[in-house]
C-alpha cells in the first residue's frame, strides 16, 4: 500500500511559530517535520523530500533566498513546492522569491494562522502534490 499522506516542512527559526503551525497543519490530518535553521532544513529535505516546504526569509546562518535557490538548483529537490512565510513586506524581496522558484509569498503579519494553513494546503491541490 502506497503511503499518500502529505508532508510539509516547516523552515522557521521561532520555535512559537512552529509550534503552533505545526499543531494547525496535524489537525488537518498533514504530517509535520520542523526544522529550525536552513542547515537542518536542507539535510531534512534531501531525506524526505516533502511535498510541501513553507520557508522562513530571514534565519541565522543561512537566510531563505540561499535555502530556496539550492532546494531548486537541485535535479532532486527542484519539484518541490516551497512557499515564502515571511514578515518583510517588500515588494522586491517577494519578486526575489518568486523568480527563484518559490509559488507564494505569504506575510507572518498580515495573515490569521489558518489564512496561512489553508494557503499552504491549496497548493496541493495545485499541480497534484
């Protein structure tokens, strides 16, 4: 029996964010893997290869436009969906993200948690993830 239960991982550096993501995206009936900084992220995506990665932009060590441009330079990471989850509002930094590959853009702030749970779980309904 194959295993069709959707993976999102979640690349965010405030272990509250992830926290309460995490419990958001289970209820849902969607498995969570957390990672709290890009090196961590990285080594879990070449692991598991999750359907879903939601991607925080700023984070020590290595920031979320360096992570999402070796998640899609990569032959065997770069169908995998990732969507920014961000707070910088700027207009150049969502271009950024969206020309290296990422297919939202979604602002901390400016969206209720489950605005941000139903956003990340449309796009498995796009292009049959």
């Amino acid at each position: 029996m194959v295993d069709t239960k959707k993976v999102i991982l979640l690349i965010e550096d405030n272990p509250l964010l992830t926290g309460m993501y995490s419990a958001a995206f289970k209820k849902k009936g969607i498995e969570v893997l957390v990672a709290h900084n890009g090196v961590d992220g990285l080594r879990i995506i070449e692991e598991h290869k999750p359907h879903l990665v939601l991607l925080d932009l700023f984070m020590p060590c290595i920031n979320g436009f360096d992570i999402l441009e070796k998640i899609k330079s990569n032959p065997e990471t770069k169908d995998i969906k990732v969507v920014m989850l961000t707070v910088s509002p700027k207009k150049e930094d969502e271009t950024k993200a969206r020309a290296l590959g990422a297919i939202d853009y979604l602002l901390k702030q400016e969206l209720h948690l489950n605005e941000i749970v139903d956003r990340a779980l449309s796009h498995f309904e796009n292009n049959g993830a």
